[in-house]
C-alpha cells in the first residue's frame, strides 16, 4: 500500500505545482495574435504577442499596449503610446510634436505619415496611441484618447510568428516601401523582445 501512495505521490505533485504555475502565469500574462498590418513594421499579422498586466507602474510613452477598442467592448487592439497624462501633443508637416518639440520616431513605418493631430492636452489616466504603421493605422487620432482602465497591458515579446512558414511569400508580400529591416526579416520573427 504505502507503494502505490509514493507513486501516486509522483503523479499528482508534479501535475498540481504545474496548474498552480499556469494559473499563476495566466493572470500575469497572456498571449495574443495580431490580426493586421497597423503595428508595422514592428508587428506583423500573424505575429503571436506575449502581454504583461500593469500592476503598479503605468504605460509610458513609446510602450506597445494592447487595450479594448473605444468603438467595440469585445475588441482588442495593439497601438503604440504617444502621449501620457499631461503631455501637450499635435502634429506638423506629419510629425508628432509632445510640447512643441517633435517626437523622434525611429520605429514608424514611414516618417512624416501621422497626419493632423488636433492640439491637446492629454488628461489624467488617458492615453493618446498610434499605430506604427501610420498610412494604414486607426487610432486615437480618429477616436480619442484611451482611458486607462481600458488597457490589457504591455506587449512585451514576440512568442513567434505564423507567417516562419511562408518566407518567402511573406517577403514579397510586404510592401515595398517597408523598412529594409522589416522585409529583410519577416520570416525570423521567434522570441524577439520588444523595447
């Protein structure tokens, strides 16, 4: 008898520690699937993101925010922060300026492509997000700002992508005034930490 206890033991230790460990994972982290093109070049449909909760710190401009949408409670959508609570923020000549100073934005998909930003002041506990992907991109510029309470958290990791398998029509999908970067590495996109 006290055999079949020790083995049993062994069976159900290691299975217990492994659901406490994936329920304690799941209200930290989850993972989500990018469903289109806004984020390029720094996310790609396809692209499956792993997304930490905000506990004690809050979204800071040029974080990657995953939040449900103004328009659609059931909706999740990814856009980058712009501008916190405070900031003074609108555009010129298609850039965006916080403060009158324009904001350097090495990550966009093409420069000078943000359009008119109505002059702001972003309240407490609100956001103001872009997509990197300007041109092809709803966001804040057409619904808002978005109030905290709405945001999932912060898209930390590319998990991996489902477009490794198709390479090379990934490759020539891509639009051709994409970044170099973003076409020359489409296909590499596994475990890639995102700032």
């Amino acid at each position: 008898m006290p055999r079949s206890k020790s083995l049993l033991r062994t069976i159900l230790e290691p299975l217990a520690i492994a659901i406490g460990l994936a329920v304690a994972v799941r209200a930290v982290a989850h993972i989500y699937a990018i469903p289109s093109a806004s984020m390029q070049p720094t996310l790609e449909s396809g692209d499956q993101i792993v997304v930490f909760r905000y506990f004690d710190s809050k979204p800071e401009r040029g974080h990657i925010i995953v939040f449900h949408s103004p328009l659609a409670e059931d909706e999740l959508l990814v856009k980058r922060v712009i501008a916190v609570p405070g900031d003074l923020v609108d555009s010129r000549e298609g850039r965006v300026r916080i403060g009158g100073h324009t904001l350097s934005e090495p990550y966009v998909l093409r420069q000078a492509a943000s359009g008119a930003i109505q002059t702001q002041l972003i309240p407490a506990d609100s956001y103001f997000v872009m997509g990197d992907n300007r041109d092809d991109s709803l966001d804040s510029r057409s619904w808002g700002v978005v109030p905290r309470e709405r945001i999932v958290g912060r898209a930390r990791l590319i998990l991996w992508s489902s477009t490794l398998e198709a390479g090379a029509e990934a490759n020539a999908s891509t639009p051709q005034h994409a970044a170099p970067d973003a076409r020359a590495h489409r296909g590499l996109r596994l475990f890639k930490w995102l700032d």
